[in-house]
C-alpha cells in the first residue's frame, strides 16, 4: 500500500486474517481503530465495518489470508471476490 493511500471502508463475508511485513498502517475494525505496523496481525470478523489506511511517508506492506470464497462488499455497491481469494 502506498504512501497516503486513503481508507477504503468495506465489509467481508468471511473472517479475514493480515499480517503486517513491513512500514505502518491504520486500521479501523468496528469503529476501534489502531496502529498496524510490522511483525503485527489482525483479525477481521466477518460483516464488520473495516478499513486500512497508510497515512505515513513509507509503503506498506501486509499479506492478507481470506478463505476461498469470501466476498467483499464496498457500502451501496455490489459484492464481488477481491483477487486473492479466487
């Protein structure tokens, strides 16, 4: 994720797991919003509110495990299948 990439709220169908591998992050699960940064995990439940966002000057860098199958849904649009979870 690049430097001053905005927050995207979404929800997904499935839990969500994200491990950060490099620079820093904010993210918001339910309304509670954290700090993200390397060598820390998250768990996003499934139907709830999430976003990530990289307000700081460095990349950012994560690997995200969403099970087959898992949808996501960007508010008033669509559901669709994010790539990794093909």
């Amino acid at each position: 994720m690049q430097p001053g990439t905005p927050a995207n709220p979404h929800r997904l169908s499935r839990e969500e797991v994200i491990v950060a591998i490099s620079g820093a992050a904010r993210v918001s699960i339910g309304g509670s919003e954290a700090d993200f940064t390397a060598g820390s995990a998250v768990i996003v439940p499934a139907d709830t509110d999430f976003s990530l966002s990289n307000p700081g000057p460095e990349p950012f860098e994560a690997v995200a495990v969403l099970p087959v199958g898992g949808r996501a849904s960007l508010p008033g649009g669509e559901p669709f299948t994010p790539p990794w979870a093909e």
